[in-house]
C-alpha cells in the first residue's frame, strides 16, 4: 500500500514539475511516464505483446534479485547486480511499454493521467499490475526448481 500511495504523491509531485516548465509541452505532452501498449505506446505493440513483455522482464529481474540475495556469499554485490538488471529491464522495455515490472509504479501516474482527463492509461493499467505480479510468480517457480535440481544433485 505505501509503494501505491508514494507512487502516486510521486507522480503528482512530476505533475507539478512539468507543469511549471514550459519547455517540456505539459503533461499531455510528456505522458508522467506511463506504460501502454496500442495508442498509447510509442511503438504500438499488442496487449499480448505488452503482457509478454512485462511477464518475461518482471521474471528476469526476479531471478535476478532471487538468485544474489539466495546465497550470503554474494550478498555483498547484490546491490550492483539488482541495479544493473534494473537497468537491462528498462533499456529492453521502455521502448516497448515503458516498462512496468512493479504495478504501483504503473498505477501512479495512470491515475494521475485520469485527473488530468486522460484516461487511457488507467484503462490499460490492468496489463501493468498484472503481468508484473505473473512475472514475480514465474520467477519464484523457476527459482524454488532450481534449488530444488541443484540439492538434489549434491
């Protein structure tokens, strides 16, 4: 709940930002940074597109952070290596959706786009709450077969 609320006071704080600067067009221009898929992507992928994306870049970083944070051996480099896969996530994703991977970064500035008398990204919001959070169980499968393989082996 409290990513959901600073998401939102998040994208309402860039609301007043962008509105104050005038080079930037306003928020219609500028977007607050929503996903999309269709019309409201810049390279109009499909919804199917777009939950696959989401799913598949969501798991990826799941695994990431599953996988340094398992083990205390590599707990010292954890924060590099979630970062870095942080930012493979975005630099594959955001021209496609603009990337999700966590709902409550999505639901802000989708709401806050509705205020604003856009309300195509609220109604395409569902796809970025969702594929995110079947991306997250993907990984956990995926991680809990893993382990499960590897003791098995030793």
């Amino acid at each position: 709940m409290g990513q959901f609320a600073g998401a939102i006071i998040a994208a309402l704080a860039l609301m007043l930002v962008i509105e104050n600067c005038a080079d930037l067009g306003g928020v219609a221009a500028t977007g607050l940074g929503c996903n999309g898929f269709g019309e409201a992507s810049s390279s109009g992928i499909s919804m199917f597109g777009a939950v696959l994306v989401e799913v598949i870049l969501t798991c990826v970083f799941v695994l990431a952070v599953l996988g340094v944070t398992a083990d205390g051996k590599t707990g010292h480099f954890a924060g590099i290596v979630i970062g870095l896969t942080l930012t493979f996530v975005h630099i594959m994703g955001i021209p496609l959706t603009g990337t999700s991977v966590n709902p409550a970064r999505s639901f802000g500035p989708a709401l806050v786009m509705a205020f604003e008398g856009n309300t195509l990204e609220l109604d395409q919001v569902w796809v970025f709450i969702c594929a995110p959070l079947v991306g997250a169980a993907l990984a956990a499968v995926i991680f809990r077969a893993y382990k499960s393989f590897y003791s098995a082996q030793a």
